[in-house]
C-alpha cells in the first residue's frame, strides 16, 4: 500500500511539472516578474496594455511587495509621449488619434502637451499622402476629416477633382453634397463624373492576371511548372494593386521555403510579364497590395457604400485557367455569409474558377461591389466576394506595409436574439485580464451599441490594437462596464487557446457544448453535458442537456487548422441508446471578438 501512494504522489509530482512547462507567459505573477513583462511590451509599443497590466497588479496579492508600481509607470508614460511626439511630428493621425482616446479613458489627457490639434494632423496627414500621390488613403482621410471638420471651399474642390481623377463616384458625391449644403455652384464636369458609367471594355484595361512562380514540382514521378494564377486591379495610379493574399502567399509566409516569383500580365499584352512586389497583406480578410511600376489606363475605386441587394446582377471580370480578360455575370444569392474569420462575405451565383482570385466584382453601374475569392469546386454556382465596404476599411492598412493586424477583445462570442454573449475567453487576453466573464453579454463598444459578431468586428476594425475601449456589458442583469486595452489579433490567434487551456474548457467554443466531469473516477474522461449553444455542432448532431459520454479521442493540427474530438455517448433524444460519434471543425472561430 505504502509503495503504491509513492507512485501515486511522484505520478501527481510529474503531472503537475509537466502543466508547469505548458504553462504560457500571460500569467506573469508565476513566470516572470511584472518588470519583465513590462518591459517587453513597452519594446513591442502597447504602452496602453503595460499600463492596464499595472493597475491589475497593484490590486493582486501575488505580486512580490518589492516591485516599485511608481516607477513602471513613469516608463510607461515616458513611452506614451515619445510616441505622441514622433506621430505629431510624424503627421501620424492614426498613432496620434489613439493615444489621446486612450489617455481620455483613462484620464490622463495632461499627460501630453500636443502642439497641433488632432484636426490638424488629420490634415497635414492628408496633404502628404496627397503630395506622395497616395490618393486613395488621402481621399479616404478627406472625407474623415469632412466628418470632424469644416474644410474651406478650396479644399473641397481640390478633392472633388481627385475623386474624379481616381474614379471614386461615391467620394464625390460626398463632396458634392457639401459643396450643395454651402450653396457653391457645382462644375458640370463633377456632375458628368457622377453619372458616368464605365464600359466593360475600359474596366478590362484595369485588370491583370496575377501569377507567382514556385519553381518546378514532382507529379506522378514527372517535373511539372508549379504556378499559382490569380486575377487583380488597379486601384492607384502609381501601379497599386489589389488580388487575394492566398494567391501571393508564396512571397511572404515565413513557413514557406521554396522557390517564389511574383508577376503580372497586363490585359492588353499577353504573354508579357511584369515583375511585382507584394506591399501589404491581410489574411484575415484574403487581401494583398501589390505594387508594379506600371502606369494602369484604368483604376477601380472601392466604395464604403453598401449598394447591393439580393438578386442584383453583377460581373466579374479575371482570368479564369489564365484565360485573361474573361467576364462572367450572375446574381448576387446572398448578401452575407460568415465564410470568413471576420466580417462577411457575399455569395453569388457568378461562374467562377481558378484564376479568378482577386479579381473585381462589379455591379451594372460598373460599381465595384466586392473582391471574387473562393468558390466551392463540388457545387457548380456557389462563390464568394469580399465587399467593397470591407476593403475601404483594409487598404489604408496595405498602403503602410507588412501584414496587417487587427485588434481583439479575446472572446468567443454566441449570438442571441439581437445580442451577443460570452462563452469563452482566450486565457491571458484582453477579456480575460479585464475581469469578463462566460455569460456576460457585451451592449457596447467605445459607446456603439453592437447587437451581432459582425457588428462588433466592424466596431474593432476601425480601432488600433492598444486602444483603451470602455465596455458596457450585463451580468446577471445587471449592467456594468469594465476598461480593457485591446489585443492584437492575428491569423492564428485561436492557437493561445489550444497552447494554454484544456480539453474540457475547449470543447465549449469549439463545438458549442459545455460539459462537466461525470463521476467520482480519478482522471476520468467520463463527462455530462451541461449545456448546449442552439446552433453548434453538438446540438446539430442531436446532443442535449445531461447527455452523458466518454472521450475517446481529442486532437487538434496548428498546421492543418483542425480540432478533433471522438466521443462515446448515450443520447437521451435516442433514447440513451450508446454511440461513437467522431466531431471535426476548424480551429479558426468566426465568432471571435
């Protein structure tokens, strides 16, 4: 008996050492001391999240007493002001405009003396993108600072005459509105502009086919070209494209080790290649800024308008196989489709192929509607478009180079009749270092009410990942609202998840049912259901509350981007009779906030 308890105490003793090294660096009361920790996010530039860190650690009893609290904040907001003087001198309305919405949350806004008003480095941010002939950032910004401001008549009409020179109807006619409100008399030409209707013919002259080189590979023992075609468009006059990132994923993957060359051929010169370069790419969204030294005869304008309902005829212009200059048309069958890990997409009914990736969509008024991604090959009809409106909110980030991140709270979200609830945090994030909790329902974000996941994601894309957000949520019924600084979220961001929680927590997110150990066997994997999320996996196979199984089997693939749970169970709708059921989904939610 004696020497059984010592296995059994040196087997808990190895248990126990093993979760010790499982364990990731976000609980740093364990692991490094908060200095350190600090430090290595001052050095990665989110001050705001060092900061919230901080004031957490002075209310825990954890922390070791000899930690000077005084002194790591001073770092903080010396480092807080360096990077409003570089932005401000920088004309960095993006860095700067952050960091003054985080320093009025936290009720600090004396803790920086700016020389410019926020307006104005709106303004002079504008003017250089202008002057760098970035026209399509600095229109953007324009009609922002039209928003915030009131610009004098000459600058209105500067940049009416840049909306029509870069082909941005949409931005026009804000513009022209304006000029309307102030009674100025309106040219004929920006009238002629807004009426425009380009013809298929000219909107090819902005098209290319995308092609990226990767060498030679082995097929059925025999060496074949290894090629990867897509479609693009121009959207800059300097030779700014746009196509979809999984077509150029080659040039800039780390993983990737092989061969890589990037070109286009341009429509009317077949056969020619030109070299490109990758500027910017956004996995999440499947889109990547491609630059060429290439004057193009035409450029699309994407449109932060949603002009498109279901049953709008559309075409689509790519190069389907590599045939360039192939235009198809079809209807528009849905208008949002959570095809993607944020926001959504648009399904339509537009022939689609290989090839095809990248290019644009485009409504009768010759509108560009969406960016063409995927089709599914097994159901002829059945494709998808990234909306116009998404893109405008991305380019901007392209245009600044590398890949684009955006900024997350860290929580699984269920939606519920017009509202949205917690049912799991990522361990270590922003939710979860804030205090929410599972079933807290989020009202509001930075003061806009948010009702659904896409929603909430909109509010998020147009914030910088550090900004301190307040957030309204219930608990129980009763209303509260908590300061978090927001994360970073990548592509991959559910991997925290799967590195540093267990089993039983991530089924829940997963595959939407919350379960409980069943039993008093040590280290058992019997379980019973506690819950099921209308909807999930587990309720669409036939599972239900008190539902008892049995794990037999749970695995999950970082590079195949799968989670895999084997189960046996005694459902009670089938009248407790025993099955083995073998559950599969992707590891990369929609539903993330």
């Amino acid at each position: 008996m004696k020497k059984i308890l010592i296995i059994f105490f040196i087997t808990l003793s190895l248990l126990s050492c093993k979760s010790a090294k499982n364990i990731d660096d976000y609980d740093t009361a364990r692991i490094s001391s908060l200095s350190v920790n600090v430090e290595r996010m001052l050095k990665n530039n989110v001050p705001f999240a060092a900061y919230m860190t901080i004031l957490k650690s002075e209310k825990s009893d954890t922390v070791s007493e000899d930690i000077d609290f005084e002194e790591l904040k001073e770092k903080v907001f010396d480092k807080i002001k360096n990077l409003y003087e570089t932005a401000e001198e920088d004309n960095d309305y993006y860095v700067a405009e952050y960091i003054v919405s985080s320093l009025k949350k936290i009720n600090m806004q004396n803790l920086i003396a700016p020389r410019k008003s926020l307006n104005n480095i709106l303004l002079n941010n504008i003017e250089k993108d202008f002057n760098e002939k970035n026209y399509f950032t600095a229109m953007k910004n324009f009609i922002l600072y039209m928003r915030k401001a009131r610009p004098t008549d000459d600058l209105l009409i500067k940049y009416a005459d840049l909306a029509v020179e870069i082909n941005n109807n949409y931005y026009l006619y804000m513009i022209l509105e304006e000029l309307n409100k102030r009674k100025i008399g309106v040219d004929q030409k920006y009238i002629d502009a807004v009426k425009k209707s380009d013809s298929p013919q000219e909107m090819i002259k902005g098209t290319v086919t995308v092609w990226v080189n990767k060498g030679i590979k082995v097929q059925y023992g025999m060496g074949m070209p290894d090629r990867v075609i897509g479609s693009g468009f121009f959207i800059d006059p300097r030779g700014y494209l746009i196509t979809n990132y999984h077509v150029i994923e080659s040039e800039v993957n780390p993983e990737y080790e092989g061969y890589s060359r990037l070109y286009i051929r341009l429509s009317d010169s077949i056969g020619t290649r030109v070299p490109a370069k990758v500027i910017g790419w956004d996995p999440m969204f499947d889109i990547a800024l491609l630059k060429t030294e290439y004057i193009p005869e035409y450029i699309f304008s994407p449109s932060e308008s949603v002009r498109f309902q279901i049953g709008d005829r559309i075409y689509a212009i790519g190069s389907p196989g590599g045939l360039e200059n192939t235009l198809t048309s079809g209807i528009i069958s849905s208008k949002s489709r959570r095809f993607l890990q944020m926001g959504e997409a648009m399904q339509v009914d537009v022939p689609i192929n290989p090839g095809n990736s990248g290019g644009p969509l485009l409504n009768l008024n010759g509108e560009l509607v969406g960016v063409v991604f995927a089709g599914i090959a097994q159901f002829e009809g059945v494709n998808f478009a990234i909306p116009s409106h998404w893109i405008t909110d991305i380019v901007p980030a392209l245009y600044r180079g590398g890949e684009v991140f955006h900024s997350l709270i860290g929580s699984v979200m269920f939606e519920k009749n017009g509202s949205i609830e917690i049912i799991y945090n990522l361990p270590g994030e922003a939710a979860d270092k804030a205090g929410l909790k599972k079933g807290d329902i989020i009202r509001s974000i930075n003061g806009e009410k948010v009702s659904g996941v896409i929603e909430a994601q909109k509010v998020l894309m147009s914030l910088k990942n550090d900004t301190v957000v307040d957030i309204d949520y219930s608990r129980e019924g009763i209303t509260d609202n908590v300061l978090l600084a927001l994360g970073t979220r990548k592509q991959k961001t559910f991997d925290i998840a799967l590195r540093r929680d267990t089993m039983k927590n991530l089924v829940l997110p997963l595959f939407g049912m919350e379960i409980e150990p069943f039993g008093n066997y040590l280290f058992s994997e019997r379980y019973i259901i506690n819950n099921i999320y209308e909807g999930s996996i587990g309720d669409e196979i036939g599972l239900s509350v008190n539902d008892p199984l049995a794990v037999k089997g749970w695995k999950f693939s970082l590079k195949e981007r799968y989670a895999l749970l084997r189960i046996e169970v005694k459902k009670r709708k089938a009248g407790f009779m025993q099955s083995n059921i073998q559950l599969m989904t992707s590891i990369d939610s929609n539903n993330l906030l």
